[in-house]
C-alpha cells in the first residue's frame, strides 16, 4: 500500500528528515513514536503534500503509484487521509456543508456520481451519533468555537465519511480526556479493515492502549532508529526516550 | 509553489481574459463635442427635449459644480481626471424613441444578449432565462434603449420608466422629489451628475402597492472617453413595496471611464425599499490600466414612519469605487440596512461603506460588511451611524468582516459613531481574516482543488449578504464572486 524510501525532506532550507524507509502492507496499523522535533508531522505533511515541505530525495509509492506526482486533492481521492495535529477554522462554512462539498469533490475526482442530500444526510448522522457528535454541531462553522476534543472528533468524523485507505492520525490523541480518547479509538477501531491501514503518530503510550497497533516505530532525527512490535511502546514508556537511543 | 504564493503570482494575470463583458459594440453614435461648459448643459436638456424649469435647474447645478473642488478624503488613488477631455453626451444614433422592441438596433439587443439580460418581454415570459417575473430598463451609454413591462406595471399604478421620460410626462413627481434628498450641492460629484446626468431609472410605487414584478435597470458604459451619469429616483408612497436590482457592466479600455450616479429614494409611512446592486465594471487590466471610475451618491430616505430600506450590493468590478449608500432615518420607527460585499483583486481599489443617520425615534439600522481583498487591491469599508439627541432608543448592529488573499493586498475599517444619546446602543464587531496555506491545504487534504477552496471559503465568508439578494440573482452573484477571484487562484 505504502513505502517509502530513503526519504529526505526539509523545511525552510532546514533538513528534517534524513533516509526515512517505512513498509506498510494493507490491514497493518503502524505506530510512530518520537521526540519533540524528530518530524513526525513533518512525515505526515510530505505524505499529504504540503508543499512547504520539500522531498529532497528517496521515493514514495502509494498503491503503486508514484505519490509524489500526485497533487493534494488526487492523493485524497486515492485515499490518503491525514488527521490533522491542528485542525483549521473556516468562519461561514457551515460543518455539514464541508463533509458535502470534500466527500463530492473526491467523488468526482474519482469519477463517481455525487452523493444525494438524503443518502448523505443519512450517513453523517449515523456516523456523527457513533462519536457523540450532535446536529447542532454540524450546523456550526467548521471548527469555529470547537473545543479541543470536538475539533478531533470532527476529524474522525471526516475520516469514517471518506473512507480511506490510508489514514495517518497526527497526535490525534493531543489535548483529550479520556472519555473523549476512548471515543475517538472507538472511531478509529470501527475502520480498522484488512484493506485499511493506519500510521499514528503519538507521543505517549496512551492511546496504544486502545488502538493496538503491529509495528511500532521510533523517529528520532528524521530517521526510523528501531522498529518492534507494540511492546516497544511500553519499554519506550518505561526507560524513555533517552534510553532507548542510546541504545540504539 | 506553495499556493499563496502561486495564487499572488496569479492574481497579476486577472484581466481581460477573467473579464466576460469586455467587447465592445460597434454602432453609430450622436455625441456632444468633449468638454462641459453652460453650451452642453443646453444641449443635453435640448436633446432631450426637456421643459425650462429643468434646464434652469442643470444650469444652477453647473454653476455650482464649477466652484467646487475634488474630493480627496478616500483612500484611493488615481491621476487627475480631466473633465474638459470627456465626452458627456453619447446616445445611439438609430431610433431613439423605439415604438416596440423590434425597432430596437439589433446590434444594442445583441449586446444585452450577450450580457444574459433578457429585453424580450416574450423571452422572459418563455422562461428562456429563467428569471420569470423581472421588468428591465436598459441604458446604453447616456440613454435608456427600452423598458419591458411597463403596461403591466401600469396597470397597477406602477411607473417604471427612463427618468427624462419621467420629466415630460410626471413633472409634477420630478419636481417635488428630486434632489430632495441628495441636494445639488451634496458633494462634487453630484452637482455635476445634476447638470449632465442623461438617463437613468424613475419608479413610483403608490400608496399601499405591492409592485408585482421585481424592477430592473441594466447599464452599460460602451462609448470611450463618455461620462455616464445617471440619475435614478425611487418613490415609495405609504405602505408600498418594490425590490430594484441594478447591473452594471462596461468594456474593456485602456482609458479610465467616468461614472458618475445618483439615487434618491423616498420612503413613506410603512413603505419598503429594497435596492440591490451587481456592480461588474471593468475593473482595468493586471497593469492597473484602464478600469471604470464609480463615484456614486446613493440615499435613502425613510421619510415616513416604520419606512424600511435596505441596500445590497456586490461589487466586484471598477478600477475606483466610491460609493456610500445611506439611510436617513428620519420617520419614527423606520429601519435602514445595508448589506455589501466588495472584492477587490488585481489593482483595484474600493473606498465604500455606509452612513446611517438616526433622526427619529426608534430607528434602527444593520450594517453587515464583508470585503474581500486580493491582489495588489485597496479595500476600506467607511461608515458613519450616527445619532440626534432627540432620536431615543435607537439600535445599530454594525459588523464589517475582511477577508484577504495573498500578502500585497490592504484592508481597512474606518468605523465612525457619534451618539449623541444615552438610549442609544451600537454594537460594533468586526474581523480579519487570511486564506492562507494552511486553509487551503486543509481543504485539499479533503479533497477540494484550489479553485473550489476559495470558492468555498469565499461564499461563507459573504453568506450573510448573497441571502440577500433577490432569488434570481444570488446565484448569478455567487458564480460573479468566484469569477472575479478567479485570477487568485490555481
Ligand atoms: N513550517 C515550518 N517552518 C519551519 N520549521 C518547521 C516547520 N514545520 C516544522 N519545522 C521544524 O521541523 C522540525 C520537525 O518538526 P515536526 O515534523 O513538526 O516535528 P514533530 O511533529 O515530530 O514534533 C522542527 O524542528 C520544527 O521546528
Ligand atoms: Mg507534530
């Protein structure tokens, strides 16, 4: 589905990730771990495209396509979805009306029908219930006013309405109670397919707890420095990050 | 290239290829030497055959006008106009007083064609437009072509005619009512709008009518170096109601055009106003050359009690506007409203606001103000509420949101409020915002190219306003808001 190699990219001049290798076959959810700086997000915005980011090298193939060819909104067709670390705000744009127009611009990309208001209607519903997220919230501007927790579970809405293949989670677990936390796993583990994959980006051992993942990676310095199973997550959060790099 | 900077280096190409009502229409014209002097005042009033009393009129307004000065106050720039080196007469030379549509000069009908503005009442009514119900007045350069619908509107004591027709058949309105409630000597621009003016629209709505079809006056600047100056005057006896959309649009020329309005409007007891404005002129080209001059006064006056006007408008088009469209509110109980959303993009630049002049008690007013700046525009909102001691418990809600794209565009809010009452409450919010890359890359990440991103971000930023609008034209506003932003994005 995913792999990446030998990449390196930077921001500003600055190189912030250096020989990144990373495999991710359908079906596997992989963690990311890492200090502060290491270019988590960074990872995840060269995935998605941002164009502040600059791939200065290696290759990306996404269900064997050349990704980096890919403009942003024909990687969200194809099924890159990126949670982001801080959603935006849209003043006016109603949430609902959002969904609609992202949901039907990936539609068409993909050449498919629009969705009609019914059926659409239906399944935001549906979905939104599954994350306690009301009606009244979907009327509201788009994040505007959100709370931390809501803003993140708006992603999660997005994400369970588009259906991606790819879903890479950027410390989505950032700023929740626990309540919230075992909402939003709950989302994401009503994804979790044979077909579908996931790369969660975290800094604490937390949300492993509910969303258990196959293979967990340690970033540091823009490179993959040791690569388990969710054990190394607990040992991560037992000696620290210290620790394990100088081991490493 | 990040998509900001993509979209600035873009904006640069916004011109005539972004610009759908540039050509122009080659006919044969009947037009006063350049210049104006007491002469081509005489001319004007003769060629429409005027009476003497509105000649003597022109004439004092004239005389006015030459002791006054330029303003100079707004926050625009341009060189000098020339007033000697405009032409302030210009009327197509075929049939000018037209029996029917047929008569009408094919190459005009063609134009108006062109423009998607439906003259034929039988078009209309086959629904080829699919607005049903909507009489037009149609002004080519200084004169009215055609008005449709006037026997229907007839019928219900509706006038809706060319205003100089106006001055031969209802001298009687003319005279009370013009120039009371923007005086000659208001400001520069309309004194000599009230010594040259050639045409415009003229509606009388009379006690207790409803006007069954929405009024429509369509300009078009097409002569080079022509002044337009039109004068438009909206009646509203007790308890009536109209809804009144201008249009406007001018080809392309390397030259700056003149337009110079006026409009009046009078609001009686109970009476509703409402006046909605598509602003398209040219806006000049991605060097800043050429583009429409729009120095517009537009007044209301709610003379009587519980009167309610409210103005709507969207421009999107000129190289200059200014332009203030006010409310006295002078009868108790009366309510003014604006609604406006100015976009600015390539060189443009837009001094426009509002004043809301509470006389009576009880007035309220609403000013909801969206400019949205692109490019290397100017955009400022300025606006005046403002109170009398007498006027108790009066309410304004002002709010003035910008939205800028890219970084070599400028917004400003110049807010003034002077009450000179303790009942008063004004409430004042007001916002800047930024499409920046990180919204526009959000909106990727979903799914939307760039173009349906601003699209997007753009309309919910101006909702408020284009709910406004008539039906028929709120999505004929919504397509022009995103063709006018085109150029500022991928
Ligand atoms: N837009 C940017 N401009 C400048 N520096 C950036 C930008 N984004 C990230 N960086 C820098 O790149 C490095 C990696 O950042 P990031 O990928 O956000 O780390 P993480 O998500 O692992 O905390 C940091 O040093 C950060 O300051
Ligand atoms: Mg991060």
């Amino acid at each position: 589905m995913l792999e990446i190699k030998n990449l390196q990219a930077s921001v500003e001049d600055k190189m912030i990730l250096n020989g990144l290798n990373l495999t991710i076959n359908p079906g596997e959810v992989h963690a990311i771990m890492g200090p502060n700086g290491a270019g988590k997000s960074t990872l995840a915005n060269v995935l998605a495209g941002q164009d502040a980011y600059q791939v200065k090298g290696g290759q990306i193939s996404f269900h064997s396509e050349d990704l980096l060819e890919l403009s942003i909104e024909e990687r969200a067709a194809k099924g890159m979805f990126l949670s982001f670390q801080y959603p935006i705000e849209i003043p006016g744009v109603a949430t609902m009306t959002f969904l609609k127009e992202s949901m039907n611009a990936q539609r068409k990309i993909r050449g498919e029908d629009e969705l009609s208001t019914p059926n659409f209607m239906k399944l935001v519903k549906e979905k939104a219930q599954f994350l306690n997220i009301t009606p009244e919230m979907l009327r509201r501007p788009l994040n505007v006013g959100f709370s931390g927790g809501e803003k993140k579970r708006n992603e999660i809405l997005q994400m369970l309405l588009l259906e991606p293949s790819l879903c890479v989670l950027d410390e989505t677990d950032s700023g929740l109670d626990i309540d919230a936390l075992r909402v939003v796993a709950d989302g994401v583990n009503s994804l979790r397919s044979p077909k579908r994959s996931m790369l969660i980006i975290t800094h604490y051992q937390r949300l492993l707890d509910y969303i258990e993942p196959d293979f967990v990676h340690i970033l540091v310095d823009g490179k993959i420095i040791k690569s388990g199973d969710k054990t190394l997550a607990l040992e991560l959060e037992r000696d620290g990050y210290k620790n394990i790099i100088a081991a490493a | 290239m990040a998509a900001v900077k993509e979209t600035v280096s873009q904006v640069a190409e916004i011109d005539v290829d972004n610009y759908k009502y540039g050509f122009t229409t080659d006919i044969e014209m009947d037009k006063a030497p350049k210049g104006l002097t007491e002469d081509i005042v005489r001319f004007i009033s003769a060629k429409k055959k005027e009476p003497e009393w509105m000649l003597e009129w022109r004439l004092s307004a004239y005389r006015k006008w030459k002791k006054m000065e330029e303003p100079t106050w707004a926050m625009v720039q341009y060189p000098k106009i020339d007033f000697e080196d405009l032409y302030y007469y210009a009327a197509p030379k075929k049939k000018v007083e037209l029996d029917s549509l047929d008569d009408l000069d094919p190459d005009i009908l063609e134009t108006y064609k062109k423009l998607g503005i439906p003259l034929k009442e039988q078009e209309i009514l086959a629904g080829v437009k699919g607005a049903s119900n909507i009489a037009v007045d149609a002004i080519f350069d200084s004169v009215s072509v055609v008005t449709t619908f006037k026997e229907k509107l007839a019928e219900a004591g509706v006038i809706f005619c060319p205003i100089s027709e106006a001055i031969q058949e209802h001298p009687e309105l003319v005279k009370k009512y013009l120039a009371s409630v923007v005086p000659v000597g208001d400001n520069f621009y309309s004194a000599l709008n009230s010594a040259v003016f050639t045409d415009g629209s003229f509606v009388y709505i009379p006690k207790g009518v409803k006007c069954p079809m929405e009024l429509s006056t369509y300009f078009r600047i097409n002569e080079p170096n022509t002044g337009q100056f039109e004068r438009t005057l909206i009646i509203a006896e007790e308890g009536a109601h109209v809804s009144y959309l201008e249009g406007c649009t001018a080809p392309m020329r390397d030259e700056n055009q003149l337009h110079a309005a006026v409009v009046e409007i009078i609001i009686l007891d109970d009476a509703e106003v409402k006046y909605s404005t598509v602003q398209n002129w040219y806006p000049g080209n991605s060097e800043g050359i050429g583009g429409v001059y729009n120095f517009v006064t537009k007044r209301a006056d709610c003379r009587g009690k519980n009167a309610k006007v409210s103005w709507t408008q969207v421009e999107t088009g000129s190289a200059i506007t200014w332009k203030y469209p006010s409310c006295i509110l002078r009868g108790d109980g009366s309510q003014g409203e604006f609604y406006s959303i100015a976009i600015s993009n390539g060189y443009q630049q837009i001094d426009s606001g509002t004043k809301m002049i509470h006389l009576g008690k009880n007035t309220k007013s609403r000013i909801i103000s969206k400019g949205i700046s692109a490019g290397k525009s100017s955009n400022t909102y300025r606006g005046i509420v403002s109170t009398q001691r007498s006027a108790t418990n009066v309410r304004n809600f002002t709010q003035c949101d910008s939205l800028l794209i890219g970084d070599k565009c400028s917004a400003h809010t110049i807010p003034y409020m002077e009450a000179r009452n303790s009942s008063s409450v004004f409430e004042h919010e007001a916002t800047t915002s930024k499409i920046n890359d990180d919204v526009m890359f959000y909106c990727q990440q979903r799914g939307l190219d760039e173009e349906q991103a601003v699209a997007l971000i753009v309309n919910g930023f101006c909702k408020e306003v284009l709910q406004n609008l008539p039906m028929e034209f709120a999505v004929e506003a919504q397509k022009l808001v995103a063709i006018s932003l085109e150029g500022s994005v991928g």
